[in-house]
C-alpha cells in the first residue's frame, strides 16, 4: 500500500508548482527579498520556516478542539513564537555568524503570512498528518523559490554558491573573469530579488496558462 494517498500527496506537490505560496499566492515575499543574497542563507532559512511550519501545524491541528475561538490567533502567535525561539537559539549555538547575518529575519518567521495563513485555513479543520504534510509541502514551495533566487543572485552579484568561488577570482582574474567577466553589485540589491521572482512568475505562468489570471 502507498505511503501517501493520492489526495495527500498533493498536499505536498501542489505548493511547489501550481499553488505556490510566494508566486501563486503572493505571501512571504519579505523574507524572499531580504535574505537571498547568499545561498546558504535562502537554504537555512527555508529550513527554518519548514520545520517552524510542520511542527506548528501539527501542535494547532492537536489543539484544535480546545482552543476557544476567540484567542485562536492569540493561541497560534503564542506557539510559532515559542517554534521561532527554538530556531533561533539553535542557529546562534551552531551557526552564529549566519544567525547573525539573519538577523531579525528569523524572528519576523513568527508573522509570516504562510505560516498564520496555513494554520487558520488547514490545520484549524484537519488532522495531525494530513496538517504535518501540508505544513511540509508548502514550507517546501516556499523554500524551493529561496533556494532559486539565492542561487542566481550569489552567482551573478558575487561569483560564488556556498561561499566558494565557482566563476574564478575577480582579483587574480581566472575562470571567467579572465575573458572580462564582471560581477553585477545590482543582484545583490533587495530590488533584484524582486525582478528574478518576477521572472519566475513569468516562466510558471508561460508553462501553465491556467494560471494567468482572467482581464
């Protein structure tokens, strides 16, 4: 018998194409600007907002019946704070220079619209695992488009992916930059992160008409 059933298996594959949180949606677009400079930093954050978003939907889903209707958006900013916390002291004990270079990023995690959005719509009115696979999938969609838009903009603003320089060195002039390649400073702008989604959304959109919008 299948792990996952048809119907909970696109609790996970829809958000990464045709339900995608930040092109589809249009949410978690601050962090997608602010934090995609570097690579590693699109991936960490991710992460983080995956394991926040599983574990929180899974906590909401189980208290679901006893939390009282009207402090329910107290009850879910209560438990995503307490997620973030963890997050954030994790990454100061073992990755403190990238903890700092987050910054407040990671604590503005707790008013993420994905993450509110998908604890009031999904995990408010089903179970546990259908509510885990949902917070996983759409976490994953939310991640994949950091993970883009990092990649592109730590190899054309800074020649590098990781840290490590994959186009050659802009000093000693190898690889690339000893045919005159030059590194474009704009990529590494909030306002680039913006045009490279943008052209995301673009390509989605070109490959699946039924996501244009109706004039």
């Amino acid at each position: 018998m299948a792990l996952l059933s048809r119907k909970d298996s696109r609790l996970i594959l829809d958000p990464l194409a045709d339900n995608n949180p930040i092109t589809i949606q249009v949410l978690g677009i601050c962090s997608a600007l602010a934090i995609t400079a570097q690579l590693k930093a699109s991936i960490v954050m991710a992460l983080s907002v995956m394991g926040v978003l599983a574990i929180g939907n899974v906590v909401i889903s189980l208290l679901r019946n006893v939390i009282p209707g009207k402090i329910r958006i107290i009850a879910q900013l209560v438990i995503v704070a307490a997620l973030v916390i963890v997050v954030d002291q994790v990454l100061k004990a073992y990755s403190y220079e990238l903890s700092k270079q987050l910054s407040v990023f990671v604590g503005l995690i707790i008013t993420n619209c994905i993450i509110m959005g998908r604890f009031e719509a999904f995990a408010l009115a089903n179970g546990p695992w259908r509510s885990f696979l949902d917070g996983i999938g759409n976490a994953a969609g939310y991640g994949i488009i950091l993970v883009i838009v990092g990649f592109f903009r730590e190899l054309l603003g800074s020649g590098t992916l990781l840290g490590y320089k994959v186009l050659g060195d802009p000093i000693e002039k190898t690889g690339l930059y000893a045919i005159g390649y030059e590194d474009n400073g704009f990529m590494l702008l909030s306002p680039m992160a913006l045009i490279v989604i943008g052209i995301i959304i673009w390509v989605q959109r070109s490959r699946n008409k039924a996501l244009v919008e109706a004039e």
